[in-house]
C-alpha cells in the first residue's frame, strides 16, 4: 500500500513565522519519490505565498533523512518503458523544479539533518539556505557506483563546497562525516543530536525577527550576484540597496538602532 502525501510528508506551523516540512517515508528511506517531490515542492510553493511565514525548516523522521532518487520507481520505469525517455526527462525536471523553487523561495530555507542524505538528498541539504546536522550525520553522492553519475546534484553540490571536493565526492561516491561536510561548507555546523532541533529553531527564530521584505531582497540578490563577475556584482548589489534604502523598513530599521529600541517591521 503506497503512502499517501498527507503521511509521508508532516507540515507543522508554529507563531513565530515558522513551517516545518517532515519527510516522513521511512519505508523508502524519505526517497524523493515523484509524490514526495511534489507534495514538497507545493509545500514550499504555498509557504513562498504565505505572508505569515519567514522560514522554512526541511527535516525527517528516521535514521535517514533522503536517500535521494526512489530507485525502485526509476528500476519500473525502465523496465516497463526501456526506451521512453520523457518520463525520465519529466522525472529529473520535477526534481529541478524542486531545487529552484527553494533557492528562488522567498524565505529562507534550512535543512535540518538528522542521518544520512545521499545522492538527491544530499542536493537537497546543499541547496538550502542553510543546513545544519547532527554529529553522526553522514553524505555522499554515490552515483556513480550503480551506473548513474550525480549530474544534477552536482549542481547544487558544486556551487557550495569547491570544485576539487565536489569532485571528490563525485568520482568515488564516498560517504563523509558531519566535519568533514562542515569543513567544505556542505552544512553550516553540526551538533549533538538532542541539541539539533533546538539549535535549528533557534536560529529560524533569530532569522524571523528580521523584516521579512528584508530577507526576500537579500536571499534574491544573494544568488543572483554570486553569478556575476565582480565588476557587475557591485553595480548590481548598488542598486539593490538604492532600492532597499527606499522601502518603509529601512527607515524604521536605522530609527530604531539609532533610537537604541526594537525595530517595528511592517510585516510584524
């Protein structure tokens, strides 16, 4: 009996602008299946639209937070359609979708990660925002040992940790510790695991304190003046805090420091 969307993935709310997302397919070890990525990525659509939510935390139940790819899906598509490849073209993009609309998300993104993310779930904790683990959490993006190199989380992968590490991981399909993935900037820290979800919704509300228009101006221009060369990344970045100057929160923001008081932001 397949899961339903409502039991594989747990959406929680809570008052201080925060909506957790909970992989909960521990039969499949939280693969991302097709319904897995798209309950998750309308998930992530509706909190984007949501004027009530800050930050978006990802976790898991289960001692693996995404083991990537559903293989047992991808194994019956090839041997029902051998020669089909739209529905591997459709299922990859889907994929693709999910990834963009985190980073394209208005709000920020953290992936708390409490076990092993490989493969596509390991993509999934780079593209975060942020990414925070516990100690005895583990990675690798292990493609390339069952025939299928990881191009798209690759992707991900590449524009956090650098090239010669990327690779690294690419080539040999290795798993690496939690240090080893905070050394090369594949999460931001890593704690105990009865630390970790409190570490986590400490820093989301930290980061909901902010003004929320704020956070959208920077996260978007974060991303966009990271492909830039220099020269266009600070005229770019210029005129973005012109315009941030402009907004009603920028006033109440240097008022209020200046005042030595609490900024009052027009989203609070």
């Amino acid at each position: 009996m397949k899961n339903t969307p409502s039991d594989i993935l747990h959406i929680d709310k809570s008052i201080d602008g925060i909506i957790r997302l909970t992989l909960n397919d521990q039969k499949n070890k939280n693969a991302l299946s097709e319904t897995m990525m798209k309950q998750l990525k309308d998930s992530i659509d509706r909190a984007s639209q949501d004027k009530k939510i800050k930050v978006i935390i990802i976790s898991s139940y289960g001692s693996v937070f995404c083991s990537g790819h559903n293989l047992k899906e991808i194994k019956h598509a090839k041997e029902n359609h051998p020669n089909d490849q739209s529905y591997f073209l459709d299922l990859f993009n889907l994929c693709s979708s999910l990834m963009i609309a985190i980073v394209n998300s208005p709000k920020i993104v953290i992936a708390e990660v409490n076990g092993i993310a490989t493969a596509a779930g390991c993509q999934l904790v780079a593209t975060c925002d942020l990414a925070i683990s516990s100690n005895a959490s583990k990675f690798a993006t292990p493609g390339v040992n069952i025939g299928l190199f990881c191009s798209t989380p690759m992707v991900a992968l590449s524009r956090n940790a650098s090239k010669k590490d990327s690779m690294k991981m690419l080539l040999t399909g290795d798993m690496i510790d939690a240090k080893t993935a905070k050394s090369i900037s594949l999460i931001n820290e890593h704690v105990s695991e009865v630390k970790l979800k409190k570490y986590v919704e400490d820093l989301a509300k930290k980061i909901s304190c902010k003004s929320l228009k704020v956070l959208k101006i920077g996260k978007e221009a974060f991303y966009k003046q990271s492909e830039l060369t220099l020269e266009e990344a600070y005229k770019y970045t210029s005129k973005v805090m012109t315009q941030n100057m402009m907004i009603e929160d920028a006033t109440e923001g240097i008022n209020a420091f200046l005042d030595k008081r609490d900024p009052n932001w027009t989203d609070s």
